[in-house]
C-alpha cells in the first residue's frame, strides 16, 4: 500500500452542488457522484468514505420519504464544501418541518425494520443539525478531517 | 433483483448479486427473497457481492430474518464486506442475525447444530 503525506490540495476550500429530485431511485446515482467526490479528497480513509456516503443515504431518505410531497415537487439541493478540517453536506429543501425530539433512539436489543437511519447518521457524523432557515430546511452533516490521517 | 439460488444438501444458499440494498430496491429485494425462500428451512445469504447496505436494506433483511425464524428456519449470512460490517456492528445486528466469514462456515453450522 502506498502510504502518502497529506497534501497541502486539501487546504484548499471545495465546493460542489447538485439538485435532484426526490426520487429514491436516485439514491444510488447520487450516491455513486459523492463516493466519486470523496474518492478526490486526498488521503481520506476509505471507512470514512464508507460512514459518510451511509449518512448522506440515510439522510437523503428520510427527507425523501419523510417530507411530503414538497420534496416530489421541487427536489432536494444537495451541497458538499471542503475546509481544512471538515467536510460540510447539506440538504437543502421544502417540506415538513422537523421535529428531531420526537422521533425516539432505536432499541438495539429488539430488532425492527426501521428507525435505525438518525441513529446511524448521529453516530457517523460529528455534527448534525436540523435547520429551519427563512428559504427553507435544512439538514447539517458534518463530518471533521482528521490530521495527519493516511489512507 | 439479481438472486441465484443454490442448494447444498439441505441447506439453501441465496447469492445476492446486487450492489447495493437501499430504500431504492429494499422492497423489490424483500419480496423477491420472500419468494425464493418458501418453504425453505435452512438458509444461507451470500453478500459477497453487497457493497452497501443502508437502513432500509437492513430493515429487509430483518424481515426475512423475522419471517424464517418465525417459522421454524435458520437464516444465516456471510461474505460481508468491511462496510457493511461496520453497519451491522454500528446498530448491534450482528448479535441478532448469525454472521460467518465462508460458506462453509455457514453451512458446517447447520451440521453442528444437527
């Protein structure tokens, strides 16, 4: 395995959009943009690759299903911005406000078929947010760049 | 939905030969495995060729893990990949589903078990 020093590229601030709609069959497209995206990012881990495109899948989901038909209607805008020490995503949308205190924590000794995606996207991320802003909600993942990491 | 099935003596291995399993085929996946599995007791998944399992995929394979056991099966799995692993170990699945590395651990379980 090549091991490599982190380059001073990542220094540099990056910024990339798309607007899709709110189709799940999407998902694995938008998907596929992101992992190629990540994969530019030098010397991130690949399991970081793999946390992040599970929560930004978890997240575009939830809005997808979750939102109402605002979200068919006029999709979701989809940002990523790269500093330094972070990488940023927001979903940017219309729909049903989100009210993150009343969905419950999943109980992890009783199986069920769903209530797992915030769980997951709170435990892969190091910050979420859940926004109402004057255009519109939004949800924050943000996951930090670890220092001095190599592939 | 790509499923190929196998059978092994009594034992009936379902290769899962998709990407993926996200709440884009999640549903497509549970009714097409639900249709491969009738009347099968002794089962094995292989997810060597599953790249990525989000919630909804998971949440499928919780049902049919549900619906065997609940009548009478075993349902085992093996050929996880590190990522999904991961998501397994992340929501505590991998205490609740049998979990292998090979096939044949998968099916030599069923012989220990006889």
């Amino acid at each position: 395995m090549t091991r490599r020093r982190r380059t001073s590229a990542k220094a540099t601030i990056h910024h990339w959009e798309r607007h899709i709609c709110g189709d799940l069959r999407d998902l694995p497209g938008v998907r596929q943009e992101v992992d190629d995206l990540l994969h530019g990012i030098p010397d991130l881990h690949d399991a970081t690759i793999a946390e992040i495109l599970l929560a930004v899948t978890e997240a575009l989901t939830n809005v997808m299903r979750h939102a109402a038909h605002d979200v068919a209607t006029d999709g979701i805008h989809l940002t990523l911005d790269r500093t330094p020490h972070q990488l940023r995503v927001v979903l940017s949308y219309h729909g049903m406000p989100f009210d993150r205190a009343s969905i419950p924590e999943p109980d992890l000794d009783t199986p069920r078929e769903r209530g797992y995606g915030l769980y997951i996207i709170e435990h892969l991320m190091d910050e979420v947010a859940y926004r109402t802003t004057a255009s519109g909600l939004e949800v924050i993942l943000v996951k930090m760049l670890p220092e001095g990491g190599e592939k | 939905m790509n499923l190929e099935q196998e059978s092994a003596g009594d034992n009936t291995l379902i290769h899962i030969n998709e990407d993926y399993l996200d709440a884009s085929n999640a549903a497509a996946f549970k009714n097409a495995l639900q249709g491969e599995l009738s009347g099968k007791k002794r089962i094995v998944l292989d997810l060597q060729h599953v790249n990525f399992i989000d919630s909804s995929g998971l949440g499928a394979l919780i049902s049919i893990l549900k619906r065997v056991t609940g009548d009478g099966g075993e349902l085992k799995l093996y050929g996880m990949t590190r990522e999904v692993r991961a998501l397994f170990e992340l929501v505590r699945m991998h205490r609740i589903f049998e979990v292998y590395n090979s096939r044949d651990e998968a099916l030599s379980s069923f012989r220990r078990a006889a």
